[in-house]
C-alpha cells in the first residue's frame, strides 16, 4: 500500500510528472474537442450558418405597390395616385414620444388638434404599425425632417405614392376609401406589406371590396444594415408591380353633378342606363371625403361628421330604406295592366273611398273627378288605386314590385344592403302572425304603410318599366356584356303607362316644372311624397326637419325611346318637389350639360359655394370651436368601422303592425285641371333651404 | 538554432515562446484592426504597444531570482487579499459591484492579479511543506483557506468567471503538489452532487439565466442567448477559408457583441475560417507545451509547480473562452489571451509567462536537482 510507505521527494517528483502528462492529455483533449467543435459548426453545419448571416446582413423593406386606379367609363379617374412626400413613425423605435411629436409639430408646422390625434395613435399603436404625421408634404419641409434624423429615431420620412380622389366628396360613398391597416387586418393576413409605413388598404366601398386585384405585389429594397437597423448600403431594387385598375359603369361627370345638385339637402340620386342597367351615377350627399378619410381621420373631421343629422357616413343609396310614396303607382298600374284591368275603367273621385266603415283619403281632398289609369298616374289619385286594388288584389301587385326590383338584393360589390319590404298577405302573417287587412292593400298601392325601398331599387324599377328589359343594376364596365332580355310586357301596356308618365312632366300631371330645356328631348317621371310620421305630430311640410316627408322622382328619358333612368330621393325634403328639381337637372345634364352647370352654378352661390368649399368652411367653423379640445376623441380604426356601421344602420321597420290608413300627404304642385300650364309652385331655389 | 551566428544576448531568449506569442499577438492585432473597420489606431495599436510593454515586464520578472519569488509569495497574496477587501468596500460604500481600483493612472483589477497569485501562494506553500505532510489534512487545510479567502472575495463581487479561474490554478496546484487522487475524485463526486444545488440556491438570477440559455440558446434569441447565437452564427458562416480578410459581416454590422473583446475569436473564424481557427489551437498548444515542458524540466518542487500552475492558468483562459464562443460553455466575461483587446487580461497572462521564463532560467542556471 502506498499510502503507508513514507512519502518521499522521488515519489512526489514521479507523481507530479504523471499528473502533469495527465494535464498535458487533459489539454490534447480539450484542444480536440475544440477543433471537431469549430469542424462541426465551420464545415458541417456552414450553410445553415450562412444562411443565417446573410439573413442578418441583408434587410429586405418592402416598397408599397401603387394602388390600380379606379376609372369611370370614359377612362377619367375616379381613384387615382399621385406621388408624394410623407413622414411616418414606427412606435417602438420612438424613444421620446413627446419630443419628437414637439421637434415635428415645428418642422411640419402642425397644428395643435392634429398633434392630440397623433399622439393618441401613437398611444394605441403596437409594435411596428406605423403612424402617420404626415402626408402630401412638400420639398422643403421634408427636407427639413430628413436632416434632423438622427435626433428623431423611429421617424420614417420617405417618398411613395397617395391615394388620390379628385372629385372628393362626390365619390366618397361611390369609391369608399383607404387607410392604414388595422392591427386586426394583420392579425387576418399576417402580411409583412401591412406594416410597412405609407401603405393603405383598402377600408370601405369598392376600395374594400376589390383590395386583392387592386393592390398589386411590392417591390423590394435590399440594403445591408447593422444590428441597429443603420443602412450600410444599397443592394438592389425591384419594382413594384402596380395594382390592375376597376373600370367602373359610372360617368364621372354625371356622378360629380348629381352629388353637387343635391345641395344643402339629405338624399341620394341614382341614373341607370335602362337598357344595359349601366349606373351612371350613384351619389349619396352628404358625405365625407374619401382623401382626408385615408390621411387617416382626425377628431374635428370625426365630431363634424359624428355629429350631421343628415348622416354623411350612410351611403343612403343601397342602406337608406324609404316608404316609396306614390311612385310606386305606375308599377301598381301595369300589375292591373297585366292583370287584365281596361285602363279606360274610371272611378269617381270625390276626396275619398269608403272602405268597410273607414273613408280613405285622395291627397286631394277636394277630389278629381272622373279617373281613369292615365289620370291616376299623372295626377296620382290616390282613390283610383284604392278602388282597383281591392279589385286585383295585394298578390298580383306584390308579385310585380318584386318582378321590377322592390324588395330585391342586388349582386353589388358593397357590404351590407338594406333591401327593405314588399308587403304581402304570406309576409304579414310571417312576420306579424296578423291577417292581412283592406288597408294593408290600400296603403300599399300608395307606396305607404310596411312598403320601404331603397334609392337603388327605385332606379332599377324606374328601368324596367321604361325599358321593359330585366336589367340588373351594373357596376362594373363590360363592353361585351350580352343584351339585356326583355322582361316579357306587353308593349302596348308599356306605352300606355310611359304616356302616362309624360304626362306628368309634360302635360297636366304632378310635376310640370320637371320639364327638361332640351330640344326632342321628353322627360316621363312620377312623383312621390312619403309621410315619415302621422299628420297628428306633423303636417310634413314645415316644423322640425326630421318630421318632414321625403321627396321621391323617378324618370327616364327620352320618353319615346328610354335611355336612361333616374331616381331621386330627398330625405325630409318636404314632399316631390325637393325631388324632380335635381332629377330633371341631372337628366338635363346628360343631354345638355353647359345648360346644367349654369343651373347648377347659380344655386352653388346660393349654397354658399361647392361641396369641397362648404365642407372646408364646415370643417373650420368646428376647428375654431372645439380646436383640439374635441371631446370626443378620434375611434382607432376597428371602432370607427364599427361607429361607421352603426351610422349605416336604415331606418327601422315599424316594429309593430300597422292598424290604421296612412293618409296620403299632398302632393307638391296643384293638379292642373287642363292642358294649360301648370300654376308656378314654389320656386326650386328656395325649396332646399327647407332642409336646413 | 545554429548560435555561432547569432549574437548570445538574443540566442539567449526562450524564442520557443516568443515567436508563439508574437505570432498570436499580430494575428489578434490583424483581427481587431478588422473588428474597428480596418481602422488600425482604434484597438490594434494599443493592443500590440500593451504587449510589448508587458513583455518587458514579463523579461523583467523572468530576471528576478527564485529566492526572491518565495520571499514575496505570502506578502503578494496579502496585500492582494486586502486589495480584493478594499474593492468590495469600496463598492459596497458606492453601491452595486465594483471590480476594480482607480489608480489614477490606470484601473487595477486585484482579481485579475490574484490568478497568478494564488498559484504563487500555493506554489511555495507546498515547497515548504515537509514531504511526509502531502498526504495529511495538513498538506490540504492552509490550501484550503488561502485558496477560500480570495475565492470567496471574488465569488462575493460577483465574478464568477474569474473565481472559477483563481479555483482552478488552485486545484491544479494542489493536484500536481502530489495531494492523494481520492480527494480529488472525491470532490469531484461530490462537485456533481453539489452542482445543481448550487445552480438553485447560489447562483444569482442572471448567472442562472446564462446557464439556462447556453443549454438552450434559441429559447431567447434577442437576449442573452443573442451572444452566443450571435458567435455560432459569425463561426458557422465562416467555413473552412473565411470570408476574407475585412468582410465578416456579423463583425463589421454590430451583429456579433464584444467583437473585440471576449468573442474576438468569432470575429476571426468569420474572417479567417476554420483554418485560421486551427491556426489559434495549434499556437496555444506550443505555448502550452512549452509551459510544461519548462515545468517538467524545473530544477525544483517550487518551481515545478509554479510554471504548471501558470500555464494552466493560461490554459484555463483560453479553454473557456473558446468553449464560449463556440457554445459549449455558458456565457462568462473571460477573454481570449493575446488576442482580445484588454488590458488586465494582457498583464495577467504576461505575468504567467514571465513566471514560467523565470524558471525556465533557474533551471538553465542552476543544476537539475536530483530528486
């Protein structure tokens, strides 16, 4: 046993050499060790390596593609894009919020309410989704922000292309708008374009609806960047491939005038080739404008809107639902044409029918005589269509409105129409578990009662009476679209109704003022007057606005061989003559647009300039008032789609049956016995003023 | 080397060791000008002017007679001791960890000096512990409490990277003094024993996390696995050849942390590739070789263990660090002899290699011992 001989000098020397040879070994194995470690990661494992270093050098930024255009049927833009300078701020980069917000609100010279709203985005914002500061800048002041960089980490001044609408307004509801994405837009598509600064999509309207042909594919940016994102140097570009563009059916004329003729009034106006269905024009007034919605919406911007009770967010065209009022008659007449009903059967107007032990009234109270189915039409006499429904019955007539588009969704490329009620006896009994009653069919005929439409669907009926064809309301241009087939009348009862109708306009009927200024040129329309509440709260003419009636026109032109189509809905205009004033100069326009403009012109002074001018004097009466002390503040974006929503709700259905006769309010201008000219009514100019 | 041509006073120099170093002090030197962006005043030249201001230190140390060396073993270590003492009151006053002392002229870290301090202490305790008393507990309880004190002062600050480092050219020297194997086995076991518990109950959250993150560097990839993450990635690109002299993008981008420093040898097999990296082995292994070849070659028991003791020092730097940048050891601020840029390390690894000179010259001077 060595431990018990005495340890001696030799024997510790002895030990000392083996254990330094272990060491030596020790050192031997180790040095292997690490050479097959450098071996594993420098040679075996070298191209997962590299591909990690290059992933590290190489930064790719991903450069927004242009958005395709938006274009009318003559190829005149309606969204377009124009180059620009913008500055944008990536939250988690920004050290100190409140310095650089002072150090651009100088170089930008932003006012004081627009900093509140950055500020509160930039409180909001996660991660990397950009925010903008600004957009549309010019030369000198991006200069300005792009020297002063390295003192501004996370700002992102940079030049790209913005959205673009140059009708503004007009095409707000059309177009929809873009913006930034939404965090929940890229918790869906997890797109790295999303985040990318100065990129929008598409958030509403046909912006929304066609976003995937639109967009386009990025380009790319290589550069090599240190760990702290600083570019070292370019390593190439691809281009981007712009979006494909959307020809639209729309005339941008036509559109820019009917938006503008609807003036300081609530309401909608939709112009149709009856015979492709081709919308020419579909505007719904008031509205926003669609380019300072994609800068992104401020808090002034967003309380005067919020605030409009004329609801400038509800595209009141597919989402406006209205009692159709006696525009609907023509549509009655040819379901009692095509029931069989001689037109030349006649009924004795006295202001009234008696039906079971309740009188139902004519609008006119005084009465019209002897009426036949021409004459109810053009002077819209209301016992006329009492007296021969009950004789035809609600089904038949049921059966037609939904045959020329009433009650009818429409394949558009919209979220979310209102389709509203064509009434029946099976509907009531579904929805009410109530027997259908005499005066349902009585207030139906009237276009009152449980009947509601929207603008569009007036337009399409509008169509297909004046053309005969089943046209379907088209959106999208297509030159090669097949003829239109037709919808199976009798041409002979067409005619008869069409007479009628330009009677009503051209000779002793409703709406002689709606006459057009142009030569050959025949209009055929029917007027309609709605009653929004019982002529015991108000008489619908005057008081608070938002009792008045609607105001309804439809009419095609030429009468003699239809073109086009038009309706015309005017929210609480007070009756049919806040309406064919605009239906009469929008049709003017197509055919006679110098003589149109000038009309429009003279009332625009009145108005106190044009849409973009009492929209800016609107905007800066609010900005003065509340500055950026606007209480509310500015919804992030998944609110405002939900405030927008909630804006776009229609008018509600009556939640509960209808018990009683809805008396028909009168209509604007007094009938006119004989041929001779209609007396004057009440001068256009100053019926718009009754919307204020 | 053929002397009749070359002058005495240079055929004189233990060039064995000299061209070694000089060897891995401008390959380090060429790395770190690479590091700074091909800027050579930024870490090179400092980093061969501190080399060879210390190789003069080291000739210098390497001239001091042997009795000199263990007259002042004990009174070195004292003062270090108090010096390690002075620096955690003078943190403890100022707050946080403090590792070093403002000397006006240049910062002193006493546990870098202490490395090879402790290795001098325990060198001359057992060159003066009668030969019978190796296997006693003796031979082992003083050790044991020279090596506790600094140990323990350093652990405290906390560094344990270089409480590590001063353990283990303790133990080395213990090992070699010729203390019985079982102790060592014996600590070993338990070592494995005490490990874990020691991960859970000693070690502070960060040393922790550093473990915790080398045995998976991937669960953190932006924090403290981004280091070694980082290293593999600079390594791993680098392939057998390199990417070339200046182009090591990880570097150059700020991509690889402490280029310059502590992963200074990522920073080169980036550039330089496997090759060069076996370049570094093979001159640490003649230095190594070297060391204890001159050790095994000490006229005596002092100075055997001394030059063993310095080169695994050495060694110990050098095995760890790379174990680091390669992913084979967690994360700890130890840097690479020679060829990190950094002054103490420097004057830690020259003081060893001027010891192991030193003896070198006693046994050229005096006659090999017998035993």
């Amino acid at each position: 046993m060595r431990q018990k001989l005495p340890v001696t000098s030799a024997i510790l020397t002895n030990r000392f050499e083996r254990r330094t040879f272990v060491l030596g070994a020790l050192q031997g194995g180790v040095g292997l060790l690490l050479a097959a470690r450098l071996g594993y990661l420098a040679v075996a494992q070298n191209e997962k390596y590299q591909a990690a270093s290059e992933s590290n050098r190489v930064n790719l930024t991903l450069i927004p593609p242009r958005r395709g255009w938006v274009l009318d049927r003559f190829g005149n833009a309606l969204a377009a894009n124009r180059a620009d300078f913008r500055v944008d701020l990536i939250p988690d980069r920004v050290d100190d919020p409140d310095k650089t917000m002072a150090t651009l609100a100088g170089l930008l010279s932003l006012p004081p309410d627009k900093v509140r709203d950055i500020r509160d985005k930039l409180d909001k914002a996660r991660g990397f989704q950009p925010v903008e500061v600004a957009s549309s800048l010019d030369w000198d002041k991006f200069a300005a922000v792009s020297v002063r960089l390295p003192e501004l980490p996370g700002v992102i001044p940079q030049r790209g292309y913005s959205r673009y609408y140059p009708a503004g307004a007009s095409v707000g509801h059309l177009v929809g708008y873009v913006g930034a994405a939404s965090a929940e837009d890229y918790e869906k598509e997890r797109n790295p374009l999303l985040i990318t600064p100065g990129f929008k999509i598409g958030k509403d309207g046909l912006e929304k609806h066609f976003e995937a042909r639109l967009r386009g594919v990025p380009g790319a940016r290589r550069v090599e960047a240190t760990a702290s994102g600083r570019i070292v140097r370019d390593l190439g570009t691809r281009e981007d491939v712009p979006g494909k563009p959307i020809a639209l059916t729309i005339n941008a004329g036509l559109q820019d005038y009917a938006a503008r003729r609807i003036g300081l009034e609530s309401g909608s106006v939709v112009v149709m080739d009856c015979e492709t269905g081709d919308i020419l024009a579909m505007a719904s007034m008031p509205s926003f404008d669609p380019n300072s919605f994609s800068d992104g919406i401020g808090r002034v911007e967003w309380k005067m809107l919020s605030e409009d009770d004329h609801v400038p967010l509800r595209n009141k065209v597919l989402r406006g639902l209205y009692p159709p009022g006696s525009t609907v008659k023509p549509m009655v007449a040819l379901s009692f044409l095509e029931a069989g009903l001689d037109p030349n059967a006649s009924v004795g107007c006295a202001g009234g029918l008696r039906v079971g032990n309740r009188v139902f009234h004519c609008w006119n109270r005084r009465g019209h005589g002897s009426v036949d189915m021409a004459k109810g039409i053009y002077q819209s006499c209301d016992v006329y269509f009492y007296h021969f429904a009950q004789q035809i019955g609600m089904d038949k007539i049921a059966a037609m409105a939904r045959r020329l588009g009433l009650g009818q969704e429409f394949p558009m490329p919209y979220p979310g129409q209102s389709y509203g009620t064509v009434p029946d006896p099976a509907w009531k009994l579904r929805k009410y578990k109530k027997e259908w009653a005499v005066y349902d069919t009585v207030n139906a005929t009237i276009g009152q009662g449980y009947m509601l439409v929207n603008p569009l669907q007036q337009a399409v009926m509008a169509s297909r009476i004046a053309s005969g064809r089943q046209v379907m309301p088209k959106l999208l241009l297509d030159r090669n679209a097949p003829p239109v087939k037709s919808m199976g009348f009798s041409q002979e009862h067409l005619d008869y109704i069409h007479a009628a109708m330009s009677e009503v306009v051209n000779g002793r009927g409703t709406a002689g003022k709606a006459r057009i200024p142009v030569d050959n040129v025949l209009l055929a329309g029917k007027t309609g007057t709605a009653q929004v509440v019982g002529l015991n709260i108000a008489n619908g003419k005057s008081g608070a606005w938002k009792y008045r009636d609607h105001g309804h026109f439809i009419c095609f032109a030429p009468f003699d061989k239809p073109k086009y189509a038009c309706a015309v809905v005017i929210e609480h205009g007070g009756g049919s003559g806040a309406a064919y004033p605009i239906a009469r100069d929008v049709m003017t326009y197509i055919f006679a647009p110098d003589k149109a403009m000038a009309v429009l012109e003279e009332f625009e002074k009145q108005w106190g300039g044009n849409v973009q001018q009492r929209m800016a004097a609107r905007y800066n009466s609010f900005a003065a008032k509340y500055g950026e002390s606007a209480p509310k503040p500015v919804p992030d974006d998944e609110d405002l789609t939900e405030q927008v929503e909630e804006g776009r709700k229609p008018a509600e259905e009556p939640a509960t049956a209808q018990t009683d006769a809805a008396a028909p309010p009168p209509e604007p201008e007094q009938p006119a016995p004989a041929v001779a000219a209609p007396p004057p009514p009440a001068p256009p100019a100053t019926a718009p003023a009754g919307g204020q | 080397m053929p002397r009749a041509y070359v002058p005495a006073a240079i055929a004189r120099q233990p060039w064995g060791v000299l061209l070694p170093l000089m060897a891995l002090v401008s390959f380090g030197a060429a790395v770190l000008d690479s590091a700074a962006g091909g800027r050579f005043e930024t870490w090179s030249m400092s980093h061969l002017l501190r080399f060879v201001v210390f190789l003069i230190m080291a000739m210098v140390i390497a001239r001091l007679p042997q009795e000199l060396f263990r007259k002042m073993a004990l009174p070195v270590y004292g003062v270090l001791c108090l010096l390690l003492v002075l620096v955690e009151l003078i943190g403890g006053i100022g707050g946080g960890s403090q590792r070093w002392l403002n000397l006006g002229f240049m910062t002193l870290q006493p546990s870098e000096l202490m490395k090879p301090g402790i290795v001098l202490v325990l060198a001359w305790f057992y060159s003066v512990l009668p030969i019978g008393e190796t296997q006693s507990w003796r031979a082992l309880f003083p050790a044991a409490v020279l090596l506790g004190i600094p140990a323990g002062l350093v652990m405290l600050q906390p560094d344990l990277g270089t409480g590590l480092a001063i353990s283990f050219g303790a133990v080395v020297v213990m090992f070699l003094a010729g203390l019985p194997l079982r102790w060592f086995l014996g600590a070993g076991a338990a070592g494995l024993v005490a490990a874990p518990l020691a991960f859970f109950f000693l070690l502070h959250d960060y040393q922790r996390n550093r473990v915790l993150v080398f045995l998976d560097p991937e669960s953190d990839p932006l924090g403290t696995g981004y280091h070694i993450t980082q290293s593999k990635i600079a390594i791993g690109s680098g392939g057998l050849i390199g990417k070339g002299f200046g182009n090591g993008s990880q570097s150059h981008l700020n991509y690889l942390p402490e280029s310059h420093t502590d992963f200074v040898f990522a920073t080169m097999a980036e550039e330089w590739g496997m090759l060069g990296g076996l370049f570094v082995l093979v001159v640490f292994w003649l230095i190594f070789r070297w060391g204890l070849k001159v050790a095994r070659n000490a006229p005596d028991r002092f100075s055997r263990l001394l030059a063993a003791g310095m080169t695994m020092t050495i060694f110990f730097y050098m095995c760890i660090n790379l174990m680091m940048v390669m992913g084979l050891a967690p994360v700890v601020g130890i840097p690479l002899p020679w060829m990190s840029h950094g002054g103490s390390s420097m004057m830690t690894n020259m003081i060893c290699v001027g010891t192991i000179m030193a003896v070198e010259r006693w046994s050229r001077a005096g006659p090999r011992s017998l035993s």
